[in-house]
C-alpha cells in the first residue's frame, strides 16, 4: 500500500524511517535494448545475449543506470506527496552497484527517508533508495537521491 505523505510537514515527521518497498517488477531483455540505444551503451554483456550467456555472469545483465533509472517508476508505489506544487529530481549523492542485475530477474526497490532541508520556496529531501534483485543477497543499487519539493 502507497504511503501517503502530508507535504513538507508530512516530510519531516518521517525523517530517518524506512518508507517500505515497492512491488518487484521483471527487467526484460527488450528493456535493457532500449536503454542501450536510448544511451549509446551497447556493451556486450548487455545486449548480446549469446556471448552474455558465456559470460562471467551467465546471462545478460542490465545497466547500473538502467536499474537506478526504475526508481521514478517504483518509488511511486511505495510513497506519494501530496499538498506541493510540483517535485523534481535534483541529483544524487553516492551511487553503488554492489552486484548485477540479470535479464529475467526481478527488482523491487525500498526507500528511506533521510533529510529534509528547508529551501526557498520549499525543501531538499535526500532518499537512501535500495534496489534488490528478488533472491539474491546483495542489493543491486544503492543511491543517496535528491528531490526538491514545491509547495
């Protein structure tokens, strides 16, 4: 269930808590085939499926960015804001890719909430988003990311 949370007030009140996670969804072959040509990125392990399969992990694996990229996708299923005028990403802080993501699996991504900073006009809110492949013991990404939120 979406957490719903009250404007920058709302915000505050939750700093330092894990908001929850979002469902898992399947990273597929086609996805990580558009990012590569959305990106440039053509690097084998990629998107040559044959070779990939040879490869050091077996199967094709995604982009560290492409899995980062999933977060406005699936942070909207684990909390929404309400009561701004408009969020919009800032940037990010440290970004990991502990281990990879194989075409076929599925992620799912929590978040915590880990400052809010009053700016003019609204607040910076920095995120710890964690994305975990389903099975495997290491994330696949962890992000300090930034938003800035209007009201």
């Amino acid at each position: 269930m979406t957490k719903q949370i009250e404007g920058i007030a709302g915000m505050k009140e939750l700093v330092g808590e894990h908001l929850g996670y979002s469902p898992y969804t399947e990273v597929t072959q086609d996805q990580v085939q558009k990012f590569a040509d959305a990106t440039g990125d053509h690097q084998w392990i990629h998107v040559d499926v044959e070779r990939a399969t040879a490869g050091p992990f077996g199967v094709p694996i995604a982009h560290g960015y492409l899995t980062l990229s999933l977060g406005p996708m699936l942070s909207p299923q684990i909390f929404t804001v309400t009561g701004i005028s408009m969020g919009v990403n800032y940037g990010a802080g440290k970004v990991r890719f502990p281990s990879p993501v194989p075409v076929g699996s599925k992620v799912r991504l929590g978040a915590t909430l880990q400052s809010v900073e009053d700016v003019k006009g609204g607040a910076q809110v920095q995120m710890e988003f964690v994305f975990e492949v389903e099975g495997s013991e290491k994330p696949s990404c962890v992000a300090e990311v930034i938003f800035r939120y209007y009201e």
